[in-house]
C-alpha cells in the first residue's frame, strides 16, 4: 500500500506549493490518456454498484434472488434484465434521441457555469461552497430584468444576462472582501451567505413586484420572450454561451497576468505575497468572477426554461456545480465534460424513472460514486490494474490552510 | 495569538502602529456604529408600554411571575450600554475585549426585544429550552468534526453523517424500540465516517472533495433507501416513537434552568457527557495527547512511535459515534419519520460551529449554542410579525457572518489538517 501510496503522490502531501504541477499534463496529449482511462474505469465501477443498487430496488429480481441456492439463473437473469432495462433507459434518455440530447446538453449548461465558478475559484486557493447563494442572486436578478423591463429583442437578453451576472458578482464578491479584509473562512461565510439569499428570494417573491399579477403565489410571471436564448442547432443558446465561458475561464486563468496571480496565490499565499502579489485583490477578484459565472447559471435556469421564479429556482445546481468542479479537477476543459456527464445521468435519470421505475435519486449516487472513484485513483488502480502515471490525485484544494 | 502570527505574515516595514490592530479596530469600529445606528432607529420607533419577560412557561410545575420592564427606557439604557462598551470595545484586545462584545451583544439584544415586544401582548419567552433543542444536533456534529479534525482528517460529511444517522435510527427505532434507534444512528454516522477514513487515511483523497462527495451520496442514498419503503411499509419501517424528556430529580426542580436543561430526552443528556467525553479525552488523556500530535506533525508523532494512521482510524470513527446520534436527533429525537433532506444543513452549520470555535469541543459547543439561540429567537420573533419572517429567517446567517468577519476572524486550524500521511 505504502508503495502504491509513494507512486501516485509524486509531490509530497505536505506541499501546497504542488498545485501547479498537474498541469504539466497539458502539453501533451498522451499524458491524459492514463486519466482517461482512470475516468472510464471509475465510471464503470459505479455503474457496477449502481447495478447491485437496482437489483435490490426492483422486486422482480428480488424475489428471483430469493431462492437463488435452488436456481441461480433465474435471479441472475432476472437481476441482468433490471440492471439492463434501467441502463438502457438512462442511455436513451441521456444521449438516445436528438430531444434527449438537447436535454443532456440544456441540463448540462447551467452546471458548466456553476462548475466553472466553483473551479475558478478553487484555483485561487478558495473553497466556494456559495455558487448556490450566487446563482440565487443571478437567477433573481435575470428575472426581474426579464419580466419587468421592456427592451428590444437583442439587448433584452443581454440585459438579463449582465444583471445576472452583477448580481452574482456582487454575491461572491462580498465573500471575497470579507475573507481579505477580516481572514474569515470563506466555508462559513459562502455556507451562511447560501441562506441569507435563500431568504431575501423567499421575501421578494412575497412582494407585489415579483408576483405574477392577479397571483398571490409565491412565484414570478414568466419572463418576457425576447428575454429568452433563442435555439440555435436544436440548443437553447445558453449552452453556446456556457461554452464560451469555459474558454474565457481558460484565457484568463492560463493567459493573463491576474490569472496567473490567482493560481499563485491559490498554490501558496506567501510566497505569492512575497514576490510582491496582492493576496487581497486575488481573493476578491477570484470570488467576484466565482460569482458572475455562478450568476450567469442562475440567468440559464430562468432565460433557458419556459421556468417563472420560484425559492426553488436553484435546486441542487449549486452543490452540483461544487462536484462538476472537483471531477473535473479544477480546469475549464474537465468541468465541461464533469458538467456533460452530470447532465446525462441527471436528464437519463429522468426517463429512466419513467421507464423502470428506478428512482430519480440513483442518478445522485451515481454521480457520488464517480466523483468519489475519481478522486481516488489508489482504490481504482487496485481494482482494475491501470499503469500508475502521473498525479491523477486531485491536488486542488489543499485544507483549511490553503 | 492569531493576531501575532498575522502580523508577522503581514507587516513587510517596522512600523509603529500595528496595521493589523487597526484594522481590527475599523472592523469593530464599523460593527459597533451600525449597531448603535440601528438601536437609535430602534430607540426612537419603540412603542411606548411595557415588555415583559416570562422566565418559566406556562407548563412548568414552579411558576415565576414574570419581569416587566418600561421598553422606551430600556431600550434608551441599552443603546447607551452599546455606544459606551462598544467605544471601549473598539480599544480594547484580549479577554476583556471579549467580555466587553459580550456585553454589548446582550445589550443590543435587550434593545432590539424591546422594540419588536414592545406595545404587544405576548411576554419574551425563556428562549432556553428551544435554544438547546435547535444546538444539540449541531453539538453532536461539532464534536465529531472536532474530533477528526483534531487528528488531522478534515470532515464536511457530518451533513452526510447526519441524514445516514438520521434515515438508520428512524428504521431501527421503529423496528426494534427508539433506544435501538439511537444504536443505528450512531452505526451509521460510524459507517459514513469508515468510508471517510478509508479514502481519506488509506486511498489519500482530498478530504475536502471526499466530503463533499459524502454528502451527496449520503443524501442520494438516503433518499434511494426511502423511496424503496413502500407506503403500504412506511408504517412497519419508518415511523418511530420520538424519545420522551425525563426529568432527572433534583436538578429539574431549579427555577428557570431545570426544567429547560434537565426536563430532557435522553439524547441530550448524552450530548451534555458527549462534550465532557471528547473534551476529556482530547486534552486529558494520552489517547487525547496522540490524537492532537498526528493532527498538528505527524512525522513527529511516527518517530515516536505512534501510529499516525491507526491513531486517525479511531479518531475519525469515535466521530462518527456523535455525527451519528446528531442524525438521530432529527427523527428519534424530535420529528419522528425519515424525510429526505431531513437535517437541512445543519450539517454544514456544525461545521461553522467547529470552525468559530476553533476546533476545541468547548469552543465549539459554544458557538453551537450561539447559533440554537438565535434559531430560537428568530423563531420567537416570528409570531410578532413585526419583521417579515423571510428576513427575520436570514438573522442566524447574517449573525454568524458578523460574528465570523467582525470578531473571530482568521482561526487556525490543526497543522496537519486535511493531510494525507504517507509514510516515507
């Protein structure tokens, strides 16, 4: 074990100062092939304990199992046929027709924002737990400018998307600010500012002005429809703009002198201070673009669905984002495919509810189970017998000492 | 202390004025002259009339009569008690310092009651017994993160824990008797906290990912698990008999204190032995002694002999034992049946209380109390309407924030904290 243990930590743990180092990998495309490779069998291996998962959910199979000394077959069968059926219907579901796709694709947008935010902001050293509260304020604020200004088709759009993305700023900034300037953890504070965000929706949606009229429900009128993305090859054009905000994440974080500072910074706060970085600005900066990419998720849940406002408006993108951003380990590229892979379990997870009957929240485990084989490579490689590379332990977030 | 050790981080020339204690007297000085701002608004819309303070219920077998006070006056005092203390605030540091924000938030707290009571029928309420119940749960899942965090193993599933403890003592109860719940709650806030030591101790996972990834699979399997209870099964399965408060003779029979700390379910007073437990065992014992070493330089504590890893083990496991019985709280303990999602966060409050209260089990419970009592408040508050409750909802999370940015500030954690050790 301790061997297995030496080889897959080429950088000792006690170096914070390793983050940058993955990064290696990027020149060359070979280098990604053994992740590649961890990724599939990781995947499969919660697939495999998805299945153990469906057999016991379905009766058919159960009661096949029962007496499984006397005739083994029939349980066997019986449990392949369940684990079969429920697959193939999160396969069709997810990727099977071309409405399907667009659902995986549509489902997926949202997180690759959120998941951006959550990874941009690992990279600069913080833990954002927040892209919940931040997402809450975009989708709130995207809203508000979607069904109560009157603009002309083009700058509607773009209106709610830039107040989404203010709001979301200003939501991940004040974390930001009040980690520089006070040292207060950015864990409690994205945790306690979740809530309060939660509340003030809950309250605005009691007031007039965010009512549909004639409603005394807690839940806005539907957003105007030149406030909403247009379909663009069959996609909502939000999934084009999630896109777009991965690259830009990429030119900032890997091409411009800030993010550089914010990876220095996220790899070791003194030493960039000492080479003369504003440890402040690049924790405020980091929060503050954290928050306009979970902001423009919000805009997606409001200007990408035929959905009206409601306290629910977020659901679990938040947190999901949080799990898209450590599978795909912190780099724009990886949240893209992490947020696809959700997507797919989250939009097949529907229909296979509808199909077999297996419920909604095997797509949660699964999703669990796949981030949980990823981050541990050891287990995997012990399991499957995979050539032991480069680093593939996700080094992002160091502690609470980061 | 952190204070010094910020300043040498901090200050790049000698200078003579330290820029750290100023700036904590401007973050003090703001918090402070909002505060006074507030209770002036406060001060000059409180009705006139009296607020009373109701020290038993009406339940209780020894009644007090209750405390009556003139609001306009009351209020008038305190918002001098905060300008006055919270100026002295400003300049002072250390104990003092603290005992002064002490003070200034009971003061400010007496003048806010008096203005949303004042003018109303409803007496204050001895908030106790409400304050307890809402911190016990963040209490059980505070020492837990204690624990494990102390040997050096980083723990964010205690949300995870929680929903395991609560979704197994809701079924065990109702199988075999509410005690039993207890006994499956807590193994199955050991079994989350066995996987978190698994792929934290052996598989070295980043702990903060592996966490958070608890959580969720906690919550997904949770919810999994109850949506394979059929309804026709959910009275069979998953409808305990919630725990019944007993009073402890004696002690019960204190006026205003008894029959809110000692008229309890069993669980709580479990909770009250669980602080003493882990604070006992954490910095009195040799068990205790190794714990913190492999949590602040393993390497060292491996020269010496101690088995850094195995010492994690138990840490990380004895954690779960209390996560666990903070899940139970949620079903056995107060609600009765599992529902999803059941413990709503509180999880990731205990964590904020761990973390305010600087990784010590007394600290901790303190700060979890700290966030009970203003639970209990806002609760209280709400029957006034004089606030929306949406707002009002949002005062435990602003209050933490001030209290995390305005005076706990930068809190070290053990050194060692979120490290794998391999090793070498």
């Amino acid at each position: 074990m301790s061997e297995q243990a030496k080889t897959e930590q080429p950088n000792p743990p006690d170096g914070p100062n390793a983050a940058p180092a993955p990064r290696k990998a990027v020149a060359s495309l070979s280098a990604y092939l053994p992740t590649v490779t961890l990724a599939i069998a990781s995947i499969v291996l919660a697939l495999l304990v998805g299945a153990v998962l469906i057999i016991v959910s379905n009766d058919d199979a159960l009661s096949k199992f029962s007496y499984f000394f006397s005739a083994p077959l029939d349980g066997i069968k019986a449990g392949l046929n369940a684990v079969g059926d429920a697959y193939w219907a999160l396969l069709k579901g997810s990727v099977g027709s071309g409405a399907a796709l667009r659902g995986t694709l549509e489902k997926a947008a949202p997180l690759i924002c959120g998941g951006l935010g959550v990874s941009l902001a690992f990279r600069a050293g913080l833990f954002n737990i927040g892209a919940q509260g931040q997402l809450i304020a975009g989708a709130t604020a995207a809203a508000y400018v979607g069904f109560t200004w009157n603009l002309p088709v083009v700058l509607h759009l773009l209106a709610a998307l830039v107040a989404a993305m203010v709001a979301g700023g200003i939501w991940g900034g004040i974390v930001g600010l009040l980690k520089a300037q006070t040292g207060a953890h950015e864990v409690i504070l994205t945790i306690m500012l979740n809530y309060v965000a939660l509340q003030i929706l809950r309250w605005l949606l009691n007031l007039n002005a965010f009512q549909a009229p004639g409603s005394d429900n807690p839940t806005s009128p539907l957003v105007d429809s030149d406030a909403r993305f247009p379909q663009l090859f069959g996609v909502h054009l939000g999934f084009y703009v999630a896109l777009l905000a991965a690259v830009g994440v990429w030119w900032l974080l890997s091409r411009t002198t800030l993010g550089f500072e914010m990876r220095a910074v996220g790899a070791n706060p003194d030493a960039a201070r000492t080479a003369g970085m504003s440890v402040a600005k690049a924790y405020v900066l980091a929060m503050v673009v954290a928050g306009l990419l979970a902001g423009l998720a919000g805009a997606q849940q409001i200007v990408g669905h035929q959905d009206p406002l409601t306290d629910g408006i977020a659901g679990s993108i938040g947190f999901d984002s949080i799990t898209v951003a450590l599978l795909g380990r912190a780099t724009p590229s990886g949240t893209v495919l992490a947020a696809l892979l959700f997507g797919a379990l989250q939009s097949g997870g529907i229909q296979m509810q509808a199909a077999t009957g297996t419920p909604l929240s095997l797509s949660t485990v699964l999703q669990a189970l796949i981030v949980l084989f990823i981050a541990a490579p050891a287990l995997v490689r012990s399991i499957v017998r995979i050539r032991s590379q480069d680093g593939a332990g996700t080094v992002l977030a160091k502690g609470w000492n980061a | 202390m952190s204070t010094l050790e910020a300043t040498t981080a901090d200050a790049p020339a000698v200078v003579v004025r330290n820029p750290v204690e100023t700036r904590r007297r401007i973050r003090v000085g703001v918090i402070v002259g909002i505060s006074t701002l507030l209770m002036l608004w406060m001060l000059l819309t409180t009705k006139g009339g009296d607020v009373s303070f109701a020290p038993t219920s009406p339940f209780d077998e020894n009644q007090l009569s209750p405390i009556t006070f003139p609001a306009q006056q009351t209020a008038l005092i305190s918002l001098i008690i905060v300008a006055a203390l919270g100026l002295a605030c400003v300049f002072t540091r250390g104990a003092v310092g603290v005992a002064l924000g002490f003070l200034v938030g009971v003061a400010f707290l007496l003048g806010f009651l008096c203005w949303a009571y004042a003018g109303q029928p409803l007496p204050i309420t001895n908030p106790l017994k409400g304050t307890l119940s809402y911190a016990t749960p963040l209490i059980f899942g505070a020492l837990a993160g204690a624990l494990g965090e102390r040997a050096g193993v980083i723990n964010i599933a205690i949300e995870g824990q929680f929903l395991a403890g609560a979704f197994a003592a809701s079924v065990s109860a109702t199988v075999f008797g509410n005690y039993m719940g207890l006994i499956g709650g807590a193994a199955a806030g050991v079994l989350i906290a066995a996987l978190l030591a698994l792929f934290a101790i052996r598989y070295l996972v980043n702990q903060i990912v592996l966490g958070v990834v608890l959580v969720v699979f906690a919550g997904g399997i949770t919810s999994f698990l109850l949506d394979q209870i059929p309804q026709t099964k959910q009275l069979t399965l998953n409808n305990p008999v919630v725990l019944q408060p007993k009073a402890i003779p004696g002690l019960s029979n204190i006026p205003v204190v008894g029959p809110a700390l000692f008229t309890q379910t069993v669980l709580v007073y479990i909770m009250y032995a669980s602080v003493v437990l882990v604070t006992f065992l954490l910095f009195e014992t040799k068990w205790g002694l190794r714990v913190r070493a492999v949590g602040e330089h393993p390497t060292a504590a491996d020269t010496v002999g101690i088995k850094v890893r195995w010492v994690r083990w138990q840490a990380v496991l004895l954690g779960g034992v209390f996560a666990g019985l903070g899940g139970a709280f949620f079903t056995v303990g107060t609600n009765g049946a599992f529902d999803k999602d059941i413990s709503a966060g509180n999880g990731f409050i205990a964590l904020a209380a761990l973390i305010m209260g600087r990784w010590h089990p007394i600290g901790a419970t303190l700060a979890a109390l700290f966030f009970g009592f203003v639970f209990q408040m806002q609760n209280q508050l709400q029957l006034l309407q004089r606030i929306p409750s949406e707002l009002l909802g949002m005062t435990p999370y602003i209050a933490t924030v001030i209290a995390v940015a305005g005076f706990v500030g930068r809190v070290r954690p053990p050194a060692a904290d979120g490290e794998p050790y391999v090793k070498g």
